[in-house]
C-alpha cells in the first residue's frame, strides 16, 4: 500500500538546457505552498535541480518523481540510460563527463552528487549500464 | 546591517531590476561563474556575483533563495533573462569592476563569505 499522500511525476527530456530547472521550480513552489520550512525547503530544491540537471546533461531521458508522507519528502530521479559504470568513481567531488555544451552553461563541475548526498537525510543510487540509474533522496519534516 | 541598496554605491552599480528588493538586508556573497559550486556552497539571502549571464543563473539563484545578482565586468544579461530575474523578484545589480575587484570591494565592506557547505 502507498503510504504517500502526494506523488508527482515530471518528466525530464534530455539535452532539454533551456528548460532546465522547470521541473525543481514547479516542486519547489507546491512545497512552499504546502508550508514546508525554508530552510528544508532550499536543501529539497538543491538535490532536485541538481537530479533534473543530471538526468538533461548525462541521461537518455527519465523523470523526477516528488512524493510526500506526513514525515518525509521523497525525491526520486529515474532514468533510462546510459548507467553509470563506476559509482563510487561519479560520488567523488571534481569527478565529470560533462559536455562542452553543460560546462558553457555553468556546470559540469563534479559537484551535483555529492551535493545531492550532503543536502538530503538519505540518498540511495543504483545503476546498471545500458538500463538507467535511479536515485532516491529522503528528507525528514516532521 | 548592509543592504542592497549600500552595495551600489560601494560597487558604483546600476541597478537592473528589483528595486523593491533595495532595502533587504545581506548576510553573505558568492562570487562564481560555475553553477554548480554556487550551489554547493551557498547560504541563505545571500547574493550572487558573477560574469555568467545566462538563464541558468536566475534558476540557480530560485533553487537557493538568492535574493541579489550582480553582473560583474559591464555584463548586461539579455532581456528574457531579465524578465526571469523579475518574474522572481530577484534585484539584479551591474558593475564595471571585475568580479575579483566586486568581491574584494564587498569583502572588505564586511559582507562574509559562504565558505561552510550547505546542507546536513
Ligand atoms: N543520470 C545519470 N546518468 C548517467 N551518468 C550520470 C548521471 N548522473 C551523473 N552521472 C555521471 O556522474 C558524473 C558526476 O555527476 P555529478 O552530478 O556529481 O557531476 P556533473 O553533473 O558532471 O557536474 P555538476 O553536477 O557539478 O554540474 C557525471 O559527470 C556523469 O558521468
Ligand atoms: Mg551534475
């Protein structure tokens, strides 16, 4: 049984740059709304535009998926390739496949995963090559 | 206290849009061209320096409640990026100092750094 009692789902096209942040924007705005702590709130709208900005620069595409239980957040960034091959290697601060393209707009610096782990109260990642990555994030609100 | 309004004389900027916003109160700079360190390193109402100016900068600035960009080097952003900043009322400043000199101006009027990383 779902013991959520919000589940969003946004789908994140990839290479989509001049969307990007459109998705985390629209998360962030209802869980202001909803009364969520601002400063909980800035940790959430970090490690989800830091997910979004991944799954458009090194994704086949996928989607980020807000749920909300009357204790947590749950942020899940799903995709559907390429994987990563060495996980602990992508964790690594300065660590980075970026295109030309990302590091022009102002990423690409190795900092989103271990800036998702550092902001969020859990972080799972698994990924399988040729199939995809998912990552879930869990912050505490209550 | 320092606010947005004190930074355009120490930095002789214009401003670009936010007039609103001139009276807040800054706590702390940031003073970066990459993205993706402002957001691993930045905290509450702080405000932005930087030479990038694109979309992304706005967007960025949204995520982290960063409530002042200041476009460094005689930077103008383009008008949508402009009209972003306004829609969510972001006050944007511009100076002709270099970002180095922006920083070092502000610095030493006693806005501190974002030095500690954000989150748990
Ligand atoms: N969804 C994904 N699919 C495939 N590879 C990924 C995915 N997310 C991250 N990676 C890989 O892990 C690396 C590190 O990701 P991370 O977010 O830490 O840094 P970055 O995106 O390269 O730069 P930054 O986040 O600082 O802009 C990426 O460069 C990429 O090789
Ligand atoms: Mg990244």
């Amino acid at each position: 049984m779902a013991d959520y009692i919000i589940r969003d789902s946004y789908p994140v096209q990839t290479a989509a740059y001049e969307s990007a942040g459109d998705a985390s924007a629209r998360i962030k705005r209802k869980l202001k709304q909803l009364g969520i702590d601002s400063a909980i709130l800035r940790r959430i709208a970090v490690a989800s535009y830091e997910a979004e900005l991944n799954l458009i620069i090194h994704s086949h595409g996928g989607e980020l998926i807000m749920e909300m239980t009357p204790k947590s957040i749950v942020l899940i960034s799903k995709d559907v390739g390429p994987g990563i091959a060495d996980i602990s290697q992508a964790l690594k601060e300065g660590y980075s496949t970026a295109s030309e393209e990302a590091r022009d707009l102002g990423f690409g610096a190795g900092m989103g995963l271990p800036n998702m782990k550092r902001n969020a109260d859990s972080f799972d990642i698994t990924s399988e090559v040729g199939v995809g990555t998912t990552i879930q994030m869990g912050f505490q609100i209550a | 206290m320092i606010t947005i309004r004190d930074l355009i004389k120490i930095l002789d900027a214009k401003v670009l849009c936010g007039e609103e916003k001139l009276d807040e109160e800054v706590r702390s700079a940031c003073g970066s061209d990459l993205m993706s360190d402002v957001l691993a390193f930045v905290k509450d109402k702080s405000l932005l320096i930087t030479g990038l100016t694109n979309v992304h900068v706005m967007r960025t600035a949204e995520m982290l409640d960063i409530h002042c960009i200041i476009f460094a080097r005689g930077k103008i952003p383009p008008e949508d990026v402009l009209e972003e900043a306004k829609e969510l009322g972001i006050c944007v400043l511009a100076t002709e100092h270099t970002t180095y000199v922006a920083c070092g101006l502000l610095y030493g009027a006693g806005i501190p750094g974002t030095s500690k990383r954000t989150g748990a």
